[in-house]
C-alpha cells in the first residue's frame, strides 16, 4: 500500500537469471543448426539420386561381342558378355572385413578357398573368360593366385581333358593347357578330385622324363615319368579338393 496515495502496489517483476536466458539461447541456436543441417543432407541425398531427364547419345558405341561359347563348351556360360570379364571375390568388403559372402558349412574355410582360386580360374579360362579381377585374397590364396600365374602366364587355351586322362580310382576334373600347336609343346595339367567323392588317383601321358607337380601352397616337386606317364594321387575334400598343377615343359636353362 503506497502510504501518500492510498493505492496497492503492483507486484515486483523476477527477472529471469542470467544463466537460464544464455541456456534458453543455447538450445535455440543448436535447433536452428540441426534444422539446417537436416535440410542440407536432405537436398544432397535428392542431388544425388535424381536421375538426369535424358541421355546422350555415345557417338561410338562399343558393338557387343560375337556370340561365341567358350572355348570348353561348359554350360552356363553361353552369354557372349561373359567373355569380358570376370569376378572372384574374396573374404573383406564388408564392415570390419566381414565376407559378403556367407560361409555356408564352411566351405569358405581358408584352406578351401585357396582350392577355391584355382578351380574358379581354371573353369572360367576354359569358358572363355578372358580377364579375371582378384579381390581382397588372405594370404593362402595370394599364394595360390601366385602359383597359378606363375605356371600359367598366359591360360589360353584352357579345355576339359578328361578324355585324355585315366583315372583308376575316384573320380576326377581335368583341364589341359597347350604352349603351342607344335607336337613338343610344353602341356600345363590342372587336376582335382570331385568333391564329395573321396580322394582319386589320375594317369597323364607326358612328353618329358620327368615333370613338375605345383600344389596350390606354392610346393612344387619333380615326378619320375614311367613309360611316359606320370601317376598322381590327388586329395579328396567334401566340398572343395585342393587342386594340383601337372608343369610338362622343357626345363629352363
């Protein structure tokens, strides 16, 4: 009550803190950037995924290859589009290395994956493939990848030979490599036992005394040639038999 007028006195204001103000400006400010932000992504991710409203014309296009099977006839790669290439893909790609390919009852183990290699190359040469690209291999199979190359440079031609083998026990795949058209020329044998089926055993006839047997861990040894043939015992697997390499070539000076 104001004494000189006789009249109640408005209430005092409380002005809010300091501290709550800056808060309260705080937190308005950060919606503000969150807000922008989402906009920003927002218009990047619709940028980036609209599709152009026409196409140009390329003046040369590449003319698709010739409709041609490979050069085995295995079935399944009848598409002349396979000729340009191919994919083997190995263990990494996904977050912290991860597979993308899931090991299903281990037959993706790192033994059998480095089998894996060769029998993926070999089949595929034979179809006629003419470029493989080789990722994110482990060790083993840098190894076997390494072994390859180094007895097969360059693997064309590839074919099945199983008509030119003799296999006395199990049951085995083949493929042949010729040098040259020449009756001496040098002979690369790729060789595995079916898998599931046990371990095998395989007759090559061969032109030298004696041959180099390459395993898919870089190991090689001389084979003695009886008659001019050379027997080789092969390892079974229940889903993917380690291939061996049979090197029939003039030794190097």
């Amino acid at each position: 009550m104001n004494r000189h007028t006789n009249e109640p006195e408005a209430p005092a204001r409380i002005r809010p803190k300091r501290g709550w103000r800056l808060l309260r400006g705080c937190a308005w400010g950060c919606a503000g950037c969150l807000l922008l932000l989402v906009a920003f992504v927002g218009v990047v991710v619709g940028l980036l995924t609209k599709a152009p409203p026409a196409y140009r014309a390329v003046p040369n296009p590449i003319p698709p290859p010739a409709v041609v099977v490979g050069q085995g006839g295995l079935a399944g790669f009848d598409s002349p589009y396979l000729r340009h290439t191919g994919s083997s893909d190995g263990k990494g790609g996904a977050i912290f290395g991860a597979s993308k390919v899931a090991d299903l009852l281990g037959v993706m183990s790192t033994r059998r994956r480095a089998a894996w290699r060769v029998q993926f190359m070999t089949r595929a040469f034979a179809a006629g493939i003419r470029k493989l690209a080789v990722m994110d291999a482990p060790a083993p199979e840098q190894v076997a990848v390494r072994t390859y190359i180094r007895a097969l440079p360059n693997p064309f031609p590839m074919a099945p030979a199983m008509a030119e083998v003799r296999v006395p026990r199990g049951r085995v795949i083949a493929f042949k490599h010729t040098d040259g058209t020449l009756g001496n020329a040098g002979t690369v044998w790729v060789a595995w036992a079916l898998a599931g089926s046990g371990s095998a055993t395989v007759e090559i006839d061969v032109l030298r005394p004696a041959v180099q047997l390459v395993s898919v861990d870089g190991l090689s040894r001389t084979i003695p040639v009886v008659d001019g043939r050379v027997r080789v015992d092969l390892e079974g697997d229940a889903k993917m038999a380690p291939p061996v390499l049979l090197v029939d070539r003039e030794p190097r000076n």
